[in-house]
C-alpha cells in the first residue's frame, strides 16, 4: 500500500515511523514543508530560553523504508485521481494523510505582518538572534506560548512586557485569580504583565494600544494563538470546522483521505497538543496495516514550561452544579483550585510548588474518586501538617497511572522495563519512549527506577 503523509511534523514523523514499524508491505512517502527533519516544536520554548540546545531537539531519524521530501510543500489533492501535486510533479496514493499542523496567528493589526512569530525552528532562530542584540522585548499575547516566550526572554536578560488583549492572562485556562497570582509571580521574574491592552497599530519601535498608550521596546515578538493549517484540506473540498473533520476512525469526508495532529477536528474539538497528536497516529497506523483501532478522544493537562513557574491547568472551571474549593496564597505565589462533579475532578488548576499536582493529575486521568478529604489534594497536606494521604510516591501509584503524558507511558510499562532488564532512564526511553516529548517526567521515570532498585533488586532479563 502506498500511503502519501503531508506534513513531516511531530505527528506525520510519529505516523510515518509507526507504520513502518507494523512491518507490513507499506511504502511511506512524507512531505514536509520545513526544510528541518522532523524536530520536538514543544522543546523550542527551552531553546528560546537557553535551557536546551538546537541538538536537544533532534526526533529519531526517519526508519529506512520512510521516503521524506523535505522542503517541498503539497500544493494541491486530487482525491478522484488519488494523487497529490508538488511543485515537482504528482505522487500518487492508496492512503492519504494530512499532518499539516498549525500556523501562527498574527491579529489584523496595521504595520503587524511580517513581525516575530513562534511555531517553527526557523522563528526561534530569529528571536533567540533579535534578542542577542536587544535589551527590552514585548510579546503580544498573554497565552501558554506567549508566557513561555517572555519568561525565556527574561532569563536572557531582556526587560520584557507581555501585552494581552483579554482581562487576565492564559483566559482560556485560567480564572482571574489564579492569573493575578501569575502575574505576579511573572513580575518577580522580571515580566511585567498589561492585560486589557488592546494592540490597534503597530508603530516604530513598539505598539499603539487602544486606549492610546505607545509601548517600545527592541523586540517584538507576536504570540497570538495557533490555527489549524487547513488550506490544503479546504482547497480539495473536504469537510473543515475549526480543524479538518475527522471520525473516530481518521478519516476525513474524503475516502481514503485522513488527517492527524493539530490540524484536526474531531468531535467538535481542536488540540493543539502532542499527546493526542501521538495517540492519533497510533490509532492510524494501527487502521492502515489492518487494525480496528478507534480514536475517541484525549483528556489533556496544560502545563507551562517556563523556569520559576509552576502550573498545571486541566479540564473546565465552570462552577455551576459543582463543589468548588480553592486556596490562595498570593504572597507566595501559590493558588489552587478544584471543580468536583458528582466526586470526580472536571477541572483543576495548580500554580506554585504544589506537591499535590502529580495525584490530581492522575485523577483527572482516570476520572478516578477524588479522596473524601479534599484538603489533601487542595494543599498537597493534611490539616494535621504530616504527609498526604495521596503522596507521589511511585509504591502508592496505581500500575495504570500516566507517567509520561506525550507517550501515554504508564507506570506498569516502566516497571515492565525494570523486570526485563533495563536500568536506566535512557533505556526506558528507547524501549517506550516516555521522556520524548516535552520531558517533564524525566524525574517522575527516575524515581520509579530508583523505587523498583530498592523493593525489586533482583529483577533481570
Ligand atoms: C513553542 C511551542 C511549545 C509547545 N509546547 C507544547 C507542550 O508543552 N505540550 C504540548 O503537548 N504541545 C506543545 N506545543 C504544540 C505541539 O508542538 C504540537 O501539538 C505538535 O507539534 C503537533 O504536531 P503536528 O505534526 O500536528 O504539527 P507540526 O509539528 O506543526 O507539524 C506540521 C508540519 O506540516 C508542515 N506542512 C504544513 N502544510 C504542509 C504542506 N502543504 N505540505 C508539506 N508540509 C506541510 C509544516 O511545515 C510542519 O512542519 C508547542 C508548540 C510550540 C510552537
């Protein structure tokens, strides 16, 4: 079967490596606009920040038996005809997948295009240049992407302002509360934070807002949100919402023409993420070599990726019909906020060190009981000041619990690993891939190697 990917991005490398991987009679041909081989996007935020380097970014070379055209962009589909055309000729398909991604959005602001956006591997490059020769920046947006770019231009030491059109930052993960205490927390960090600030024309050196104000600085970096790259999918006639239509199976409204990653809708919703980026081309590759595998849906946690901060936002704060509790500690820089329906987490909000976050993390998972006690979650404590009842240790997390989010690695696999041998947080990498996307539980497999050492020493291959 010849299956034709567009887009050599986290998830049509993801696809193309997996299909392979099946060992069926497939042949693999991925174009990729982007004239890098396939990177880790989620790790440019650390890049931009200092705290990983270009190499840190490298995804695992394509499997032989993956044809990948890189710099040549798709131009058109002919879904009657089964082909696709580049500006090199037609390529002809049994299977077609679109894993175009999402592009930056840049608001319709006079004097705007052509500013600093922050998707690619190429705008980074810009930026972390921009900011070599700058000492102010501003970045308009006050979103997840946006925050992440302030604060990594703050640890290289530029004065940095965030201005954000909405009334508090991160509005669509956020109440008000928990943003003040962010921007707080972010101002200690030496981002100064505008919200209610509307950009009306972009002016030399800086921004016009529309109550008037002119802000300057050197750089300006534009982080505005993110839309699904749905032009080619629009132009072939296919069915498009806010992202490409797509069922349980893939499959868009066109036979044999699917779409995966964070150009798609499916069942009214649009990711954005990697996780269920990943999980979508599992499922696929599992369906295009046989399978029966069905996507339904991922329960996502949005976490910031930015020195100093800690946050983890999940599911939805709308508080009527449920038992809400929430503490705030601004001065510390703490808040926490729980959304309970009918015992079970519908939504959650963690900012500041919280050791409580990895148990309400699993909970949400698992649409699992929250505990009777919920101070316990709230505070990472109980009253009496001792240990959580709900404490992270790997010997209380159930064998089904989530370690590594982006690979949707449990804690059984790791322990798998273990019993068959491997040692070290490297070979858990290679066997499962947990740590491979944004690496944030790089700690969390650690301490489950080191708790397995300890009660199951004698484990080997
Ligand atoms: C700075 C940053 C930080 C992020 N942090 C996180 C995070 O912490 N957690 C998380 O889950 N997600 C994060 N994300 C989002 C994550 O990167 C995306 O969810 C993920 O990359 C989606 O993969 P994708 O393959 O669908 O899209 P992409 O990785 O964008 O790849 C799409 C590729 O398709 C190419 N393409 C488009 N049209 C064509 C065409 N016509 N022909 C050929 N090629 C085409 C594009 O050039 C691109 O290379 C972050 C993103 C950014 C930019």
């Amino acid at each position: 079967m010849r299956v034709v990917v567009v887009g050599y991005g986290m998830a049509g490398a993801r696809l193309s490596a997996e299909l392979v991987a099946r060992g069926r009679d497939v042949k693999v041909t991925a174009f990729g606009a982007e004239t890098h081989p396939a990177y880790n996007r989620i790790l440019l935020s650390s890049v931009l920040a200092g705290r990983a380097r270009e190499e840190d970014l490298t995804l695992a070379a394509p499997p032989s038996g993956v044809d990948v055209r890189l710099g040549v962009a798709v131009t058109g589909i002919d879904a009657a005809r089964r082909v696709v055309g580049t500006p090199d000729g037609e390529e002809e398909y049994d299977a077609l997948v679109l894993a175009t991604g999402s592009r930056a959005v840049v608001p319709p602001v006079p004097g705007l295009s052509g500013a600093a956006v922050f998707r690619t591997l190429d705008d980074c490059r810009r930026i972390v240049a921009g900011a070599g020769r700058a000492r102010t920046a501003l970045v308009l947006g006050g979103g997840l992407l946006g925050l992440e770019a302030a604060r990594g231009l703050a640890g290289r030491g530029l004065d940095v302002t965030v201005v954000h059109a909405a009334g508090h930052l991160m509005e669509r993960q956020l109440d008000a509360d928990a943003a003040a205490v962010l921007s707080a927390t972010l101002r200690g960090l030496g981002v100064r934070v505008l919200v209610d600030a509307q950009a009306v024309e972009r002016v030399d050196g800086g921004l016009r807002l529309a109550d008037g104000r002119v802000v300057t600085a050197d750089l300006l970096v534009v982080a505005c949100g993110v839309r699904p790259e749905t032009a080619l999918a629009e132009r072939a006639g296919l069915a498009v919402g806010h992202g490409v239509v797509v069922d349980d199976g893939l499959l868009t409204s066109a036979p044999d023409v699917y779409a995966i990653g964070d150009c798609v809708e499916h069942r009214g919703t649009v990711y954005g993420l990697v996780a269920p980026a990943w999980e979508q081309a599992a499922a696929l590759a599992d369906r295009l070599t046989g399978g029966d595998s069905r996507y339904t849906g991922s329960r996502v946690v949005t976490r910031l990726k930015a020195g100093g901060i800690d946050l983890a936002a999940m599911g939805s704060l709308e508080p009527a019909g449920a038992e809400v509790l929430s503490f705030a500690d601004p001065a510390r820089g703490t808040y926490a906020k729980l959304v309970v329906r009918q015992d079970r987490l519908a939504g959650a909000v963690l900012l500041g060190d919280n050791p409580a976050v990895g148990t309400v993390v699993q909970l949400f998972d698992r649409a699992a009981p929250v505990p009777a006690d919920r101070r316990t979650l709230l505070l990472g404590r109980s009253l009496g000041g001792g240990p959580a009842a709900v404490a992270e240790s790997p010997a209380l997390m159930p064998d089904r619990a989530l370690v590594c989010r982006c690979n949707s690695v449990t804690k059984a696999a790791v322990t798998a690993c273990w019993r068959g041998g491997t040692r070290d947080v490297a070979g858990v990498a290679a066997a499962t891939r947990a740590t491979t996307g944004c690496g944030s539980c790089r700690d969390a497999v650690a301490g489950i190697l080191d708790w397995l050492s300890t009660v199951d020493p004698g484990s080997v291959r």
